[in-house]
C-alpha cells in the first residue's frame, strides 16, 4: 500500500485514540500500528498482488481473475483466524470462509481455462480498479488492536463490501450467465456475513 494511506490511516487512529483518552478503561479501544498488524499485512499483501494482475479488458475474465486473488486473500486471513484466533464463533465463520471460497475458486478456475476475450470495456477494468483503492483507503482507517478474532471480523468486513462492489459492477458489465449467478450468490452470501460480522464485533469489540 501506497505509505500515504498508512499515515493517514495511522493519524485517524491517534486522533480517535486521543478522543477516546477521557473515558473509563472498560470503554478505551486499544490500537496498534498497520504495519504491524497480521490481519493487515494480508490485506496489503493481497492488494498488491491484485494491482500486478494482467487485464484482458474483457468483463468477465477480468472479473474472475480479480474474485480469485480477492477470494485468496479471504483464505489467507481465514488461515491466520483459525490459526492464532480465540473465539470459537469467529473461527467458525474463518472455516465457512475457507469451505466456501475456495469452491467459488475453483469455478473461476475451470472458466478461466477456457475463457477468450470476446469484449473490450476499459471502464470496468477503471472501476474496478477505482474499487480497490477504495478499499485499500478504507482499510488503513480501520481500528485494529492486534486481537486476531477482532481484527478479522474489522477487516473482513472491508473485504466482504469490496467483493460485493465487484460483484455488483460485473452484474451490469459482465456476459458469462454462469458468472452472473455466481455474482449475485457472492452479493447476498457475503452482506449476510458482513452484518453477522457487524453483529459480533458490537458485542466483543471491548472484550
């Protein structure tokens, strides 16, 4: 990631760490340094690897491509909750991410084995990449503390929203019928798990 965003993710969170100063110690929400965060350091890993990818210009190879180092990423950070998290209910959803994801990926795999660009459409391959900065933005002003369920459930949100992004714009850009289905099931499946994410980390967030 760009180090601006650090920064600037880093100074948003002094500021509400600043103006969370006053309040009692149950209340404080403890915050650690992007560049030293596992969670984080997956995403920006990801991200990278997204920005390298070469583009056809076709909506629905672009597509594909793109879901299948986004699901990736999701995989890698379901890992690391599995691995090194504590509460039982995020671990869960980290299998459920893993089961799911990595069946979506082989789907994008056996099209894109066979796929041919058929269509040229530089504004979604703009979008799309207008999309991902978004997200890399909106990530690096996230509050992560170091706590592996806390910051998986923060960040995953950020992910599920950018897939859902992806997935909505290749719903009015892409062909592929079979992709198209698999867009609008990526769409309703990961707002579900963004608000049970939500739901989550409102309860435990100061846990």
């Amino acid at each position: 990631m760009k180090p601006t965003y650090k920064i600037l993710g880093l100074a948003a969170l002094i500021a509400f760490s600043t103006a969370c100063s006053d309040d009692d110690d149950n209340n404080q929400i403890s915050i650690q340094a992007h560049d030293e965060n596992q969670m984080m350091t997956i995403m920006h890993e990801m991200m990278d690897e997204m920005h390298t990818m070469k583009v056809t210009q076709d909506p629905d190879i672009d597509y594909a491509g793109m879901m299948r180092m986004h699901h990736m990423g999701a995989i890698d950070m379901a890992e690391l909750e599995l691995k090194s998290g504590t509460n039982s209910e995020m671990k869960a959803k980290a299998q459920a991410i893993i089961d799911a994801q990595q069946k979506e990926i082989a789907e994008f795999d056996s099209f894109l084995a066979n796929a041919k660009p058929t269509t040229m459409n530089m504004d979604f391959h703009m979008k799309m990449m207008e999309g991902m900065d978004r997200m890399g933005k909106q990530s690096d002003l996230q509050i992560i503390n170091g706590n592996i369920d806390q910051d998986f459930a923060t960040l995953m949100i950020e992910h599920h929203q950018s897939a859902t992004e992806m997935a909505q714009m290749h719903l009015v850009m892409g062909k592929d019928a079979g992709l198209k289905e698999m867009s609008s099931m990526i769409i309703q499946e990961q707002n579900k798990e963004i608000a049970d994410f939500q739901t989550w980390l409102l309860a435990n967030r100061n846990n």
